[in-house]
C-alpha cells in the first residue's frame, strides 16, 4: 500500500491548529485554577475574618467580665470606665460586623445562640455593675463564669468550624497552586516543540522554495534564449524560404518562357511525342511554381503578432470567403448554409486563409453525383466544457465552429494523418494540390490557442471541428 504524502502546508495548517487548540485549552484551564485560587484565598481571608472577630468579641467579654470582678473586689469606679452599657455596645457592633459576612446556614445557627448568649451576658454585666452586696457580687460572678464557659463553648464550636473549612480550603489552595506550576511547564513545553516544529518546518520550505525559485530562474533563463534562438530560427528559414522561393522562381520562368517558344516557334516542326514532352514539361512547372508559393505560405502562416491581433467579424469575413469561392461552389452547384458567429479575437487574414482553405477542401472533394453542401455550425462554451484546453484557459470563453459537408469524405483513420505536411490521401491525378492546405490551416489555429479535428465518413462526407477562444 501506497504511504500517504501529507503537504507541507497541511502540515503547517495542522500545527497551527494543535497550537491554537492547547493555547486555548490553557487559556480556558488557567482561568478556572485562577477562580478557584481567588476563591480559595477569598474563603481563606474570610475564615480568618471570622476567627478574629469570634477573638475580638470574646476578649470583650473577658476584659468586661475582669472589670466587675475588680469592681466587686475592690469597690473602685475606675473598674467601671468604660462602663457595662459602651462595652455591651461595641461588642455589639462586632456581632452585627460578624453577621455580616457570615453566610453559612450553620454558622448563622450558631450567631442565633451566641446573639441568645450575649444578650444574658449584657444583662449580667449591667447587674454587677450595680450590684452592693458581697453575696449578690459572689452570685453574679458565679452566673458570669456560666454564661461566659457556654459563650467560650459557642465561640470555640464556631472557630472549630471555621477551622474545618480552613483546613479544607488551605488544602483546595495547595492542590490548585501545585497544579498551576505543571500546567504552566507543559504548556511552555508545547509552545517549544509547536515553535521549532514551525520553524524547522518553515525554514525547510523557504530553502526549498529559494531553490525552486533559483531552478524556475534558470529554466526561464534557458527559455529565453530557447526562444531567441528559435525566434531567430524561424527567422532564417523564413528568408531562407523567401531566397529559396525567388531564386527557384527564375529558373521556372526561363523554362516557362523558353517552352512557350518552342512549342510558339517550332511546333508545327515537332514530332507529336515531342509536343506531348513539351506540355508535360509546362505542366510539371505549373505544379512546381504552385509547390513553392505553398511552402512560402506555410512557412509564414501561424506567425501572429501582437499588433496584427484584434476582434474579426466573422460574418463579414466568411461573406468574402464565400465570394471568393463563388465560381467554383457554381461549378459544384455547391451551397453553403452558417450559423451567425461571434466576433473572435485574431489576425484576419489568417482567419480568411483558414476558412478559405476549409471551404476550398469541401469544394475539392465534393461528391460529382450530387449537389454540394456545406453547413457552418457554432457553439459557445467555457474551456472547461471543450476537455482538451489547459487549466488556466478553463474559465474563458470558447467558439466552437463546425464545418461538415457531403463529399466523398475519408476514411477515420486517416483523420491525423491529414494534417501533416505534403500528406495526402489521393494522387495529383484524381485530385490538384500540394498537400499544405489542412496543415497550413493547423498552424492558423494553433498560433490562435485553439484546436481542429477532423472526422471522415466515407461516401458521405467530412467535418472539421475549430475550438477557438473568443479572447486571446
């Protein structure tokens, strides 16, 4: 089984995804351990609160329970200042501070009984504070130790409570804090491995891609003067086949003109075999002359500049097409019938040469027993709809122009073979030509971006079918 290939920048997709997942996986459980170490602390700060308030209100007590001892003892009013009535009072106002902020249900139970206690305790300290007596000194001293031994009792079972969720909350603080350290290294750790991931991951593709850009450079480089060399190629054959064609053009009319005079000057002398060699000669010239201005013809067709480029109308240039074959589609009692077609952006003589060599073809090849048609047939559609145009071409606009008519036609294997140079699939005999037509016609459309395809039936007829796009 073939291993799956994972792209680098699937990759780099997929880390950045794992590093925003823990980013905000850490960012969610940060702040949960935060809230409930800002809890614990909260909860921490309040039982301690409480604790010093339960103190503070109990060593109240004890400091006014100490002055009416020393006043029952000593008889002294010094004992008294501050009196019973302003210590009861700021030991109620702790109370009510205490109350505040306790909101525990049990605990607020136990503020109800110890709100019970202090009350009896307040009306004890204002009797001793004005008792005269020994035995009513000793009997409210007596009910002062009571009262304070169950208001120390309550005190201590609210503080032992206090204590309790101390020591609960002092353990949550310390599991949360010890939790926060690992958190923080492992995540750390992540973004280390995440970061030099990225960065060897990275670093990787900026040298592949500065050596992809330096091949591309190169290859371009080399293209470049691929293409001046064959620009300059082309260039030279194109002179060379001017050269070639005027230099064999002179020969061809000397002989021409010299086998005009013999047969003008001296064929009433000329045995009737020599004649007959004299005309095959002029004949053999013709077909030599028509030779070489097909080759020059192809050896310019397909060469389209920028200038020479702009949008043709069809319509008008297919008229003059067929104007120019009207004679002979006379002499085929030939008709052609076409669809309206777009405006196609192109050189318009070579669009004129390639219909005229298109229709010339039909004509040529037209069936003696019957009466000729050709029918011209257009189809708009994107590239991606034609299925044989480049990916970058998919989206453009396409004619599709289809030329078909009812001659002898051919056989469908020969379908490529029509296309190449000095091919031909009948002799000189039956039918006049050099074979250049249908491969000039190629190079025309392929210079233009665009396709042609043959299809033959025999007996019945041929098509050619032209995809060319509407903008270049």
């Amino acid at each position: 089984m073939k291993p799956m290939h994972i792209s680098v920048q699937k990759k780099i997709r997929i880390g950045f995804f794992i590093a925003f997942t823990i980013i905000v996986g850490a960012t969610v459980l940060s702040y949960l351990i935060a809230k409930n170490l800002m809890h614990n602390a909260n909860q921490l700060n309040h039982t301690i609160e409480v604790s010093k308030k339960l103190e503070v209100i109990t060593k109240q007590l004890k400091d006014a329970e100490a002055a009416i001892r020393g006043y029952n003892l000593t008889k002294q009013a010094a004992f008294l200042h501050p009196s019973m009535e302003e210590r009861s009072a700021k030991i109620e106002k702790e109370y009510r501070n205490l109350r505040k902020i306790i909101n525990d249900p049990a605990q607020q139970k136990n503020l109800d009984t110890l709100k019970n206690l202090l009350d009896i305790k307040y009306k004890q300290l204002t009797a001793g504070e004005q008792t005269n007596t020994a035995v009513g000194g000793r009997i409210s001293v007596e009910e002062g130790e009571v009262s304070m031994d169950l208001i120390d009792k309550k005190v201590q079972d609210m503080t032992d409570i206090e204590e309790a969720q101390l020591t609960e909350r002092s353990r949550l603080f310390q599991f949360f804090s010890t939790l926060w350290i690992p958190v923080v290294f492992i995540i750390s750790i992540f973004a280390i491995l995440i970061g030099v991931y990225s960065y060897i991951i990275l670093n990787r593709e900026f040298r592949l891609q500065l050596h992809v850009e330096t091949r591309l450079k190169n290859y371009q480089r080399e293209l470049q003067e691929n293409i001046t060399l064959l620009n300059k190629s082309n260039l030279d054959l194109e002179q060379f086949a001017y050269v070639a064609s005027h230099d064999l053009q002179e020969p061809l009319r000397k002989i021409s003109t010299f086998s005009d005079r013999l047969q003008v000057k001296y064929k009433p002398e000329l045995p009737a075999d020599a004649s007959q060699l004299i005309d095959r000669m002029v004949v053999a010239v013709h077909r030599m002359r028509v030779l070489i201005n097909d080759l020059l013809s192809f050896s310019r067709a397909g060469r389209i500049t920028p200038e020479s480029v702009k949008p043709v109308d069809m319509n008008q240039l297919l008229q003059n097409v067929i104007g120019d074959l009207e004679l002979a589609l006379q002499d085929r009692k030939g008709i052609v019938y076409h669809d309206q077609l777009p405006e196609i952006e192109g050189s318009d003589t070579a669009f004129h040469q390639l219909f005229l060599n298109l229709l010339s073809n039909s004509v040529k090849f037209a069936d003696p027993e019957r009466p000729l048609v050709i029918r011209i047939k257009k189809e708009l559609l994107s590239g991606r709809e034609t299925g044989t145009i480049k990916e970058d071409k998919r989206e453009e606009t396409f004619c599709r122009i289809t030329i078909e008519d009812n001659g002898i036609g051919f056989d469908q294997a020969n379908a490529e073979r029509i296309f190449l140079i000095f091919q031909r699939l009948h002799g000189v005999s039956e039918y006049k030509g050099t074979g250049i037509g249908l491969a000039i016609c190629k190079k025309i459309v392929d210079a233009h971006h665009g396709t042609i395809t043959a299809y033959g039936y025999p007996e019945k007829g041929a098509a050619f079918v032209i995809v060319l796009p509407i903008k270049q």
